[in-house]
C-alpha cells in the first residue's frame, strides 16, 4: 500500500482507548467474547481478500473497466444511453438523496418524500393512469408484477396471459417466473410486420384470457398502430390491458388512458440514468380502481399536526412488512434514487423538452433508415411502419458478420436474425450517426 | 419553510401536433408538466435535499437495515465511463464488466461459504424469490413437486412470507422459543415431507446467534427441505462465520446492508444468491465463468436455469459499489467491521436505560420501551436530532426498539444516542404524542392519507 | 444545533520521532491535530455546509459581484483526469491545456475588444496589478517613469486604490458629477503629464453606463495616460458594447462575475487581462500562441514583459470552467445573459419601495435605505430566506442597497425578493438592529472579534 | 445542437409572457431600451463564439484536453500530485460550500467561516506561529506579500531583501513584481551544495536587509540543516526570517517558530489539490506581532446576539474594501475553496497520516536516490544532505536528452543544468516508482 496503511475497517472510528473503554463498559475483555457462535461454526479461514488503499481499489476498478470496449452504442431495445444533464448527477448525488432510507419517518424525509411524489405525478401525466407506484426494479419485473396484479383484481377467474411473440426473452422469462406460482400461462400473440397481428389476437382472446400485453414502440422500434382497438377488446374480455412504454415515448405517442390501457409498465430510467447495462428502472401505473391491488410503494400527500402538508408513504397495508404473506407484492428495496433521478432528468427537459426529443426519436430513426435504405443489398426499415428511435434493416450478408464488422470499426448494433440488424438512435450525436452510416455503406459495400 | 410543488412553480401545456414527424392519430394530444430553468431546479432539489435526513446527517440505527457509511470513493468507480455500457453488447466488447462480475461473484462466494453466485437480483426480495424459485426447480428436478410448504420463523422479515408467497407456497410459521430462538419442536413438529425449505436469518432479528444451527440444518435436510439464509444480518458474522459452513443451501447477500451501498432512499440495491453446488445448476441466467477461447470471460446459462428475475442483470451500478467496498476491505476491514458493529451494540445497549430482554445479542438489539408506545419514542428521538430505530418489530418484544448502530459509529455519537434514549424514556405520553416538534414536517396524518389518497400533483389541484 | 470544531471532538498529538529517518535535530518534536475517522469527517462538512447560504440556497443579488448561477456541467470538466498536469510539463506534452488557454485568451479577446489576453492572475485584483504593471512597465519603455499618478473616482472598487498604491502610485481621487458619472471638469484637472492611469468600470458602480467615455478616452490619452477598465460590471455589456472599442487599453475580466465559474466562499476566481496591442510586450510571460513546429501551441515570453505575477499560470482549473460557460453559451447566450441581466435589475428596483436616486442603470441599481441603517436592513433580510444586497457602498447614495439579481433570477424569485425588501422597508429601527433572528447565528459581535482576536482554536482552548 | 436547442441563455429563466410582463412594469416596449449606450460605442459585430449544448461543450473540452499526453509525472518542485482522498471532492462540491461568496453576512456563513477557521487552526499548530490568514494566491504571491508586511512592520527602514540564488523563477519574478512599487530590492545570496551558504549569508546581512527568505525543504529537495541560525542571525538585524516550507513538509521538518522564523509561506495545496496546472493556495502564516499588518482574510471566533460561539471575518480595516489604498494588500478574492479542500484533506489524514507522509517523503526519495545511485554514470543525489520527496540526480548523457527518452517512455522529470535532473516521488505509486526506475535504467544504459 502506497498511502497510509489500513488496519481494520477504515470506516470504523473506534481508537484503541475508545475500544478499551467500551469493552470495559460492557464488561468484556475482548470484542471475541461478544460474539456466541459454536465452535462448530465457527469460520476460522481466510477469504483471502487482499486489503486496498483507497487509491489501489479506484485503480483496481479502473484497470478493471478499461477493458471494456470504448464502442458508440446504437443498440436500444429497451436500454438507450440518452445524455443525461449534468445537473441530474450533481443533484441526486447530494449525499442527503443518496444516503438515506425508505421514509418510514417521514418527518424527517420531506424532500425525497416530494421529489417522488413528483416523479408519480410525473407519469400520471405521461400514462394519463391515476396511479403510479414510486419504482418497481425495471420493465420486466414490473411486467411480472403487472401479471400478478391482473390475477388479484380480475372479477373472474381466468388462466391465460397474452403476450407478443415479439416479446424480448428477459422479459419473457422473468414475467414466467412471476407467474410460476400463480395459475396464470403465459402464451403468446402472433405479429405482423412487427406489430400486433389484431385480427390474430383477436380471434384467441377469451374469457380466460386475464390480461393481454403489448408495447409501444414495439421492441423493433415500430409505432403500433391498433391500440385502441385492443383497448376495446380487453375491456369487452374483462382482461387487463397492460401496455409496455417509457417516458421519452409517452411524450408524443398515443396517451395509454386513451386506448384504454389499465396498468402501464417499462423502463423509466430512459430518463435519468445512462447506459449501465442493463440496471433500469420499473416504471408501473394502473387505474384507479386497483388503488389497494397496486404493488410496491406509494407516496401521498397529506396534512401534519400543523395543518401544513406534508407527504408520506402511504396505503402501506398493501406491503410485505405489514401484510407479510398476504401482500401486493414482496417488493421492498426498490429503485427510488434512480427515480428522482428520472424526475430531475424530465424536469430538467420540461415539456418542450420530453416533446422535442421523442420527435427527434421518429425523425432520427426514419432519417437513418432512409440513407441506409439506398444502399445496395440494404432495406431499411424491414416494417412498413412509423418507427421510433430504432428500426430493423436486411443485409444480403449475415448478420452476425455485417456486425462483427461493425464492432472492429467502433460501432455495436444488435443482429436479432440471420440477415437482420437493429439499429438505434437514440443517445448518439449527430456526428455519430454520420459516422456511422458513412462506416456501414462501408461494411456492406 | 415550505418548498412548492415543481407544479406549483409552473405549468406548462405543450401541443404536441404542432410541427409533430407523426400522424395525429398516432400521438397524444398534449403534455402539462413543469418548464423551469436549471437554477430553479438545482434550487428545488438542493431545498429538497436539505429536508432528508441521511447518513451523513446522524446516526442511523434502524435494526435489520445496516445502515452505514457509504464510501465516497465507491461513487467514483461506479461513475467510470468506461461503466456505461449496453446490456446487449457482445460478450468480447464488455470483457471489463464480466471480470468485476466474475471477481464479485468469487468475493461473495467465499464470504458466504457458497460454491456458486448469482448477480442478477435487484434486491434482496429479489434475491429471495431466487433462492425460492431454485429451490422449487430443485425439488421439481427431483421430482418432489409436491412440496409446496416454506417454514418461516415468526420474527422474520415480512419479505420471506411475501416471497413464499409468490413463489406459490404456504407459510408455516414458526414460534421460537423462550430464549427468542427457533423451537427445535415446534420446528420438528412443522417439518415434513412437503416441506420445500426453512427460511432463516442467523443472528436471528433479535440478534442472537442460532446456536442450534447445525441440528436445523440436519433437521431440514432429514426431510428434505432445503435451509435458506436471509444475508441481512450477515454484517454481525463477516470472517467469523459463514452461512455455507452452517449447513444453509441458499442465501442471498443485501449488499447495501452488508457492503456499504447507498440505499438512496428506498433503493437501487442488489440481492446476489449463492448457492450449495447442488443447486448451481438451477441459477438465473446468465453467469459469468472464465472462457476457454479468445475472451477471458463469458456468459453462459446454468444447465437448469430458472431464467431471468430481472430484464438483464440487474443493478450494475450498485454492483460495481459493493465490489469496490470489498476490495477496499479485504479480510481484514471486514472481519473488523463486524466486530466494531458487535462492539457497538453491546456498548450502547449498556448505555440505555430501556430493558434489553434477550442476549447475547450480536450487532443489533432489541430493547423494549416498556409502557411507552414505540412508535411514538421514535418520533420524540427525532427531535434530539438522531434516526431512531426500527420501531414495533419483532413482536416478541414488546413495543420493540430495534437498534442496530453499525460499526462507523463513534463511541461519541453511541453516547448521543443513548442520551437520547435516555431523555425520551423519562418523558410522558402527552409530549411523546406531540412529537416530532423540531422536525421540517411536525406528525403527519397516516389515516387521512390513505382514507383520501393524493398520489399526484393533479388530484391537488383538483382537491384542494 | 451547534458543530462542534474538529479539535473539540478530538486531538492527538503524535509523536514524530518515534520511527523517524530524520535526526531529531531536522525534526519537530510532535503534531497535535484531530483523528477522526472519514464518517465523522463526512458529517461534520455535511452539517457545515447546512449552515452556509449559496447560489443553490436562494437568491444572491450582492451589487458588483455578479452572483449568478453555476452550471455543474462545468465542474465536470474541471474534474477531467486529463486536466490535471504539472505545471512544468514539457510544452510538447500539453498541448490540450495549451490549446484551450490559446483559445480561452482568444474569446476573451473578442469579448472585450482586445487585441491580447493574459490568464495568468488568479483574480480580478491581480489582474489590475497586471494592469498597472503594464502601464508602469509601458511608460517606463517610454522614457516616461515621472508618472507616478492613478487616477480613481470616488466609487470604484477599493481594490482599484489598493492596487494603485501596491504599484507605488498615488491615487487621486476622483468626485462623481451630480447624475453620479465623472466629472468631466474634475477629470480634466485631475489629469496631468504625471497621470500614468485612469481606472474605471463602466457601467459604473451606479449601473450606469459612462456616457462620455469616448470623451473621457481622448482625455487621458492626450495626457499620455492609460485608460484602465475594471470588468467587474462586464456582464452588463455583453454584446453589446466592448471596452476596446470604447477606447480602453487594458482591462480585467472576473471569470467568477461574467462568466459563472464559482466563488467557492471567496475564492479561487481568475483575472484575466486584455490589452490594446501597444501593450501587448508587456503583458506576463508565459503567455500561449500558435506554434509553427510539431507542436500547435506553445508558450513565448512577450518582448518586454513585466514578468511573472503568480509562480505558475494562474487558477487553471477556474479557466476551463469559464471557458467551458463561454463555449457553452456562445454568442446568442452570452448577449442573452446581458439582456436579462438588465432587465432584471430594471425590474426589480420596479417593484420595491426604497427610493433608486440614480438611473437609467443596467445590471445593477442603488436604493437607499432612506432613514434605516443599511447594515441593519441587510441583517433583517436575512431573516426573509433571501440574501442581501450589498450595503453602504458607493457613498454618493446614502444608506446604499447595492443590487444586482443577474439574469438568473426568475420574475417569481424577484417578487420574492421585491417583498423581503418592503417588507423591511416598514420595520422599526428596534426589529431591524435585532436582526438577524432566523438564522443559524444571530447578530454577531464584530468589534469584540476585532478587539480580542480569537484567530485559531489554540488560544480558544486557553482563553476559555 | 443534438439536444434541446437553445435560444440565449440556458441559464436565464424567463418564458415569454414573464418577460413581457416585467417589460410592462418596468415601461419598456424591449429590452434593448433598457440600455443607455451611445451610439458611437455601440457594439454592432459579432463574437463568431458558436453556442453549443451542455453536451457538445463536454465534448469539446474532453477532446481538447485529450491532447494532454498521458504522463506518469515525478516532477514536483513546488506542486505535487498526492492523492486526494474521494472524500475531500464529495465533501468541497457541496454546492453551500462551492456557491457561496465571501463570507460578508457571517450570520448565514457560519459554516464557511469555520471551516476556515479551522484551516487557520492547522497552519497555527503546523508552523508554531499565531496568526495564519484564509489564503493568498499561491507559495509566489505570498512571498511578495511576506516582503511587503516586511517593510511595513520593520522598526528602522531598509531596502534589501535576500533571496537563496536557487529560488525557482516563477517566485522571484512575482517577489519581483510586488516589490516594484516598494523601495525594495531583491537580491541573492548563495547556495552551498543545495542548502544555505550560512557563512556568505552571515557576510552579506546588515541592517539594511528587511527581510531574508529561506526554503525547507529546498527547491532541490534539500532539508536544510541551519534554520535556527539564520533565525538568530535575523533575529539580531532586526529583518524578517521568512520560511517557505507546505503542510506536508512541516507534519515532520524543524517547524518554523523553534527556528526562529516570522513568516510562514507556501503553498498549502500540496494537501487538497491534485496537479491543476500550477494552481494552488498560498499558505501565509506569522507572528502575533504582525496582527494589524497580515494581508489578507482572517476568521475570528466571537459570539453572537445569544452569547453563542460564532464566527466571522474580522480585523477588516486592513483590507481593501474598507482601508483602500491603505490597505496591507489589494486581495480580494482569494482561494477560499482550496483551503477548505486542504484543511479537508488534512483533516482525512488526521496527525499519524500526515506524519507518516511526511516520513514517506524522505524515505522514498533517499530509497529512489540510493537505487539510480547504483547505475553506472548515475550520481544520485547530488547533494549530500538529506531529502525531501525530491532529489537531484546527475547523468553523463546530456539531461535533456534522457528527460526526452524518458518521456517517450511515460514518465516526466525536470531538467535543472546540462546533465542533471530532478526526480520527485510524491504522487507516485510504488509500482510507478518501480516502473520509472526500471526504465531509467534502461534509458542511461
């Protein structure tokens, strides 16, 4: 170690003379003799975890993420690496936001109390639902969730939860794991040319059905176009119309209340937080009506003893540390920085700014496309639909190569089939656009 | 002094048609939310913050959450922009991230005693319904799908039975015994062979140390259930002795408890699951392992795997935190961050006047206010400007104070709290009831808030 | 809620022989300082800064410093680790820094109309030290050392004096006309073959704006002096009117004022300053140009510099972040901020009670308090959550309120400031000397500080 | 602009309709005739400054400075680069501390002020003198500063003002600079192999010398060994003994009242500042005596209205505010924040960790030294006296020519005479340490 030495915690404050007295006021010789663990158990290896300075551990971490590759990311499908202003990090890291609890003493926790109070108000807006809970982890657990809210609240019982066949596999597979102990299937819808097959779903959709959940911008990046239609036939059906999203997109695309939606989830932090692969933010609002079904926390405003108001958690009855078994959900550690952080980021943007951005999203897209689109042994976008930040292009050569390519000169894109590549353009500058565009005519020239 | 509503501050309505790429049945028609400039947010939040009591504010003992200093520097790393990265990128272009998740996964292996881990859970909830979904593929995989039982003691954390309960199983709940430990009858008497698993926390919530562990476990695997630990008291053991060595099959790790992650008030944290080998094969996907080929290391899908709890892999930015708060520590720093934490309860539990029914304790206890009402005592502590501690819980205590200082108190601050402790158990009902007098917010109306639930700005102004 | 001084929650005094490499002889004999752990060092900063009032915290309309907003963004750049190098790095191998000093010189430049820039003084009162070394240095070269006069009016900054008299001049003081700008008559027989200088901001410390100033120009000029411009009141002008073409030959820009970089409780700031080509071989050596070999820039030593005012290049990391602000706003921003500036102040001295004698002024304006002590009203608007502005300065208003909002300030933050003011204006002599007595200290005893200084911890621990 | 555009400034707030509302109360139909400029000096061009996004600006600045080669630096000379603990940013970008202006309304300072105090506190105990100001410029400036106080508080007149012939150019010229205005003159007195020639100083002192300034350690890294004499010897002429010498040097050196000194400067930023490019904090401390006559800011404990300790600027009528050109000094703004930082840093080191760096200092210079010593036609170091940090080393080669190889290999040294070079550890981690000498050795093969 090059800087002072450490012996023991360096975060314990504890001198030699405190530790001697303490020991003494507790009437023990040793710290040893405070612990009651039988010798059976009793640990007496090494991890062998070398102690660091704090110098040697930042220079540790560093070296360790220098091998990551310094890649402009058009990748997208749920995850974009939109700028985050500055001022968002330099706000939520006030140690006051980052180092406090759940406000389970609200008295002295007004201000994070508020600031998610308007992140709630926040998605209000956007989703036009009454309700909004104040994090779940990310878009496919809040999905899961969304799935074991239609089972609680559904008038009749019913087994069949209708997903696209689009749908991505980690959302996929945690909404299966959600459900595994409940009675719900999870089956799924056909599409066509990467949106809702309505006719399709239409024809499956039953009584049985609890919920059927579809996204817009779908994950290739097509704006669907039948929304309300499924709005109408989930309510005829009874089942829950659960509509995946995020707030870049709610700016400007159909408002879910009206098309009938009844619970809309996704990924929030598209707002707030930078690519940090794959860490995210659950983004959940529902009607009204499921006020007491809803899972996770709840901030509300209310009055204190001077009849000023103040805000608080609230309907916590709903909870695992009140209801126990019997709760909306076992969520308790959730994501409530990353959701001031999302707040600050949309406040940070305004109106004009959420606006502004998701119109960029349609015209970066289809601009992209469009010049890829005369390249020869290119189509793009493969959907003869309006498309949102991202698209799905053909290549004559496979895939995987053309992206290989890609990825040697400094450029990821997803293959997502043998002659498919999905390209996103959220989050780069400009120039990146160009530059890659220019390096694509490149690779499949 | 009151700080307004972002939406108190303005509101402005955008027509969205205007110069819109889109058609207009494919759009919303407007969106009403606040334009303000940057001064007047950095105004708003900075206000905000100065309304938030945290860690750096005061001493924090709320029982059962750890909550301890979190390391500046590990903000730092995790700031790294060489830590931006997409989840969907090519294993051979994120090889750094795969490393510290691969390193991470072997720390949190030998601290635990577990032969494999899982990074991927968001939080220990998370972590939970892990633990329970690989127990019930193993149990499937077995061809046991009729245990449908999880044994969980009373005292335990409300995540454990909600977690059962979503995986699909009912609840036995379990008694402990006079000395506040599991009853080894009552737990005799709840095993069978339906029994999927026994879900502990060792020391218990009462800190103590369940000193019948290794007859649990035999108990347990006699019937062939499966022995759960909740790592949320995992901070009173670090280097003395490991869940894996006790006989538990599954545990998982809260690392904002145990390894200083900032709970940023209410959340991200992360809930890593490790595992006896026998249930390796049943972990989320993906993991993380050295490669053979060109790459160092890889991704690759448990041969049983139970699929994904999360859309990717979970909360990479905490991770990055924990990681950097062990490899600061080594052996040493954490082996004597629980034994000041252990010092530091016994040390302010003989500070207090209020009765501490059940030791020996580790790095928490539970006190008893006695006649006062628990809830009330905490929000009098809040006007001698300290956290108080978990309030009402366990129930075996009555009117519990659940009181877990960590190991970065001072003994300074110990003597603060505990004249605190003091100062309120000599006060009266009536001032207990009044309090909190020196907060921002004096007691805020519970009842009212969830009779007529305000969950946004726009009921607001409606209502009021 | 007192915090307590870092030596009143520990001090030890460490022995420095023991395990020495030194003889004791070159060593002192032991270090008395506090050891405390980084939690408690984390919380006693925390809770300090709870107890300062900065731009976040609430408006800042402090006439003549320019309190405005600073963009975070622009410490983040500060913070590149590439921005951190050894001053005496060879030239080949920090052309970065180089190149953004090049480019940073250049915008101040055009800026204030100047033909070459000098970043090295770390404030604005070393870059009028530069100033007036230059001008001494200048008429030196001349032949014309008899100079030995700086002339000042009467309302300029007291570092204009102080600074004249380090250069070893005299100061000549200068009387304000009856609308409160130089008297034309009074320059003209103030002004003589020994005037080296005439220091002035413009607009002055009224806000307005020295109409006469070409005329003001040629009648230095004619006398052989230099016309000196103080850019404290700069962001008043941007765009629109620059001090080189108002016939200024040197001037200082205060990156803090115009150009957002923060004051940090008193510094560090940076004190550019330009100059009208003639002066140029005179500006401090190094300064930074266009190379012609390998490198693109390159450090040269102007013909007849006066030297070095600073051992290095100045405050390095205060000029990326006004370079940062510059490069941010641009042109379009940077007449913006000028235009809201004025407005601003326009509006505010609009809604407010207290008498504004002067005008038409700009970025600024002087109430007088009238019959009310201004000192005392400052301290009573301290109790209404906003910060005063400054008081008792320029002399020519009585009881002067010196306020500038800068164009940060929201119409809404102005009303609230509008109504502090009026709200003070109506309270009697007895509120007003008790004031403040909503902050975290009251009225604090300034003569017994002066008279028993206590300047250390050391002598409170004797002298209490 | 890839993100939201911006017309004027991003940091003026008004929408449109604030704006025309103020226009109206205030009587103006436009902004533009709220300005009294004549014509004649109107301002009709343009700066061509393009405006930019947040974004684009951070990106400009990263690619300018991008061009900063990658340096492990082992220069020192005055400005060290020793690592900064985390805690110290975190801590000093609190925006209270970093937003605030001069502590002028003390009442809502209080923070602030003790702060400083507390910094004055650490210079006191360092130096063993009584009065330590919140912060000159930097170690050049406060020199000039030390020379000024000295004609002002010396009993009889006197012109001479004595200089080590080694003092680095960028303090002399500022000395310089501050003393052009003064009847002082500068003048040098010899070196003897690195230190004080103490004879010849002892010949040239007379009582016409205000002022004899002296360096420990030495700009060459040289712990000079006869402070307590040149404190007799200043003593007995009535001039002013001013030490140079920074926190880290003084945790462990001879400290300065036990040798007599009357003046303290340097720079204090070797503790809180990594290398800025020269930025830095003049440490000004002196004897009780001088009280009335110490340029710049001093914090003072009072009390206020409620007898409550409080603290405040005080002894104002020295500055320039209120004194004019009777002030001690022009400062004004000052570097407030980096004494903060410094004070911090100390603070995080805590008695034993300053000490031990300090003990650092000499043990990895002499350790370094002893290793080069061993090369063949390697002379380290120079001086055969002991060592702080930093050393003098001479080579056969030419010294440009190995500082040039040395730099094509990562590492920068300072080049002081034809063939030798100095060679500073502070910063440096041991394994650079190790890498420099390795590669040292390599380049004078």
């Amino acid at each position: 170690m090059t800087e002072s030495q450490t012996t023991g915690s360096p975060y314990a404050p504890h001198t030699d003379d405190e530790q001697a007295a303490m020991l003494e006021a507790v009437g023990a010789d040793t710290v040893e003799e405070l612990f009651d663990i039988p010798d059976a158990v009793e640990f007496d290896g090494e991890f062998g975890i070398d102690t660091r300075t704090e110098r040697e551990t930042r220079e540790l971490v560093r070296s360790i993420l220098d091998r990551n590759d310094d890649l402009t990311e058009l990748l997208g499908r749920g995850h974009y690496g939109y700028y985050v202003p500055s001022v968002v990090d330099h706000l939520a890291d006030r140690s006051e936001f980052l180092t406090s609890y759940t406000q389970y003493q609200p008295e002295v926790s007004q201000g994070f109390l508020q600031a998610l109070f308007e992140y709630q108000s926040l998605l209000v807006e956007l989703t036009g639902l009454e309700i909004a809970n104040c994090s779940m982890y990310d878009a496919a657990t809040a999905l899961g969730e969304a799935a074991t809210l239609a089972e609680r609240v559904r008038s009749t019982s019913g087994t069949r939860v209708l997903v696209p066949d689009l749908l991505r596999d980690g959302r996929r597979s945690t909404l299966e794991n959600y459900v595994a102990g409940t009675d719900l299937v999870v089956e799924e819808y056909p599409t066509e040319d990467g949106g809702v097959d309505f006719g399709a779903l239409e024809e499956t959709v039953d009584e049985d059905v609890v919920m059927v959940y579809a996204e817009n911008p779908t994950v290739r990046g097509t704006i669907e176009e039948r929304l309300a239609e499924i709005g109408d036939l989930t309510e005829e059906s009874d089942a829950l119309f659960v509509l995946g999203s995020d707030p870049v997109a709610l700016s400007l695309l159909q408002r879910p209340a009206d098309v009938g939606a009844d619970v809309v989830v996704g990924d929030a932090s598209v707002l707030g937080l930078p690519t940090s692969y794959g860490m995210g933010l659950g983004l959940f609002a529902c009607r009204e009506d499921y006020l007491r079904q809803v899972p996770g926390r709840l901030v509300g405003a209310s009055d204190d003893a001077t009849d000023r108001r103040a805000y608080t958690l609230t309907l916590q009855t709903r909870e695992q540390h009140i209801r126990r078994e019997r709760a909306t959900s076992n969520i308790c550690t959730n994501q409530a920085w990353v959701a001031l952080r999302t707040a600050m980021h949309a406040a940070s943007l305004g109106p004009n700014g959420m606006v502004d951005l998701a119109k960029r999203g349609v015209r970066r897209a289809e601009e992209l496309a469009d010049r890829l689109d005369e390249l020869e042994g290119v189509t793009a976008p493969v959907h003869d639909r309006r498309h949102f930040r991202e698209f799905v292009a053909t290549v004559d050569e496979p895939a995987a190569t053309v992206a290989a390519d890609l990825e040697d000169r400094g450029f990821a894109v997803h293959v997502v089939d043998d002659h498919e590549i999905q390209i996103c353009t959220a989050g780069a500058s400009d120039e990146e656009i160009d530059e890659f565009a220019e390096t694509f005519s490149e690779v499949v020239r | 002094q009151y700080e307004p509503l972002l939406s108190e501050k303005d509101l402005t309505r955008v027509d969205v048609d205007d110069d819109s790429p889109l058609p207009d049945d494919l759009t919303r028609d407007s969106l009403e939310l606040p334009e303000l400039s940057e001064p007047e947010l950095a105004r708003h939040y900075t206000r905000l913050s100065q309304m938030i009591y945290g860690i750096d504010t005061g001493p924090y003992p709320l029982g059962s959450c750890t909550m301890k200093y979190n390391p500046k520097f590990t903000e730092d790393v995790a700031a790294l922009p060489s830590a931006g990265v997409h989840p969907d990128r090519s294993e051979e272009s994120v090889q750094g991230t795969l490393e510290l998740l691969y390193r991470l996964q072997d720390y949190l292996g030998r601290i635990g005693g577990m032969d494999a881990v899982t990074l991927q859970p968001p939080a220990g909830a998370a972590g939970e319904f892990v633990g329970i979904r690989v127990a019930t593929a193993y149990h499937e995989h077995n061809g046991e799908d009729h245990r449908d039982e999880v044994i969980i003691p009373e005292s335990a954390h409300g995540t454990n039975f909600a977690t059962a309960a979503l995986g699909g199983y009912d609840v036995v709940s379990l008694p402990s015994d006079d000395e506040g430990r599991v009853d080894l009858e009552a737990l005799e008497a709840a095993l069978s062979e339906d029994t999927a698993a026994l879900m502990l926390t060792n020391p218990n919530t009462l800190g103590l140390f369940e000193r019948d562990i290794t007859e649990i476990a035999e108990m347990v695997h006699d019937v062939g259930g499966l022995l759960y630990y909740d790592g949320a008291n995992l901070n009173a053991l670090l280097g003395r002795a490991r869940p894996g060595d006790m006989g538990f099959d599954v545990m998982h790790y809260n690392v904002h408890k145990t390894f200083a992650t900032p709970h940023g008030g209410g959340g991200p944290g992360a809930g890593p699951v490790g595992v006896a080998e026998k249930l390796e094969p049943f972990l989320p996907a993906p993991r993380v392992r050295e490669a053979e080929g060109d790459a160092d290391y890889e991704l690759f899908d448990p041969e049983h795997t139970i699929g994904k709890v999360h859309g990717y892999q979970g909360n990479w930015l905490v991770l990055i935190k924990a990681f950097a708060y062990i490899a600061r520590l080594g052996d040493e720093g954490l082996a004597d961050a629980s034994a000041k934490a252990v010092l530091n309860a016994n040390y302010l539990a003989s500070q207090i006047g209020y009765d501490v029914p059940y030791e020996p304790f580790h790095h928490e206890f539970v006190a008893s206010a006695g006649d006062q009402d628990a809830a009330d005592v905490a929000k009098r502590m809040l006007d001698y400007g300290v956290h108080p501690p978990t309030t009402k819980w366990p129930e075996i205590v009555p009117e519990a104070l659940m009181t877990e200082p960590t190991e970065v108190e001072s003994k300074d601050t110990l003597d603060r709290l505990a004249a605190a402790f003091d100062a309120v158990a000599e006060e009266d009902d009536e001032t207990l009831e009044a309090a909190p007098e020196r907060t921002t917010a004096r007691r805020i109306d519970q009842t009212n808030a969830a009779r007529d639930p305000q969950l946004s700005w726009h009921t607001l102004e409606d209502g009021e």
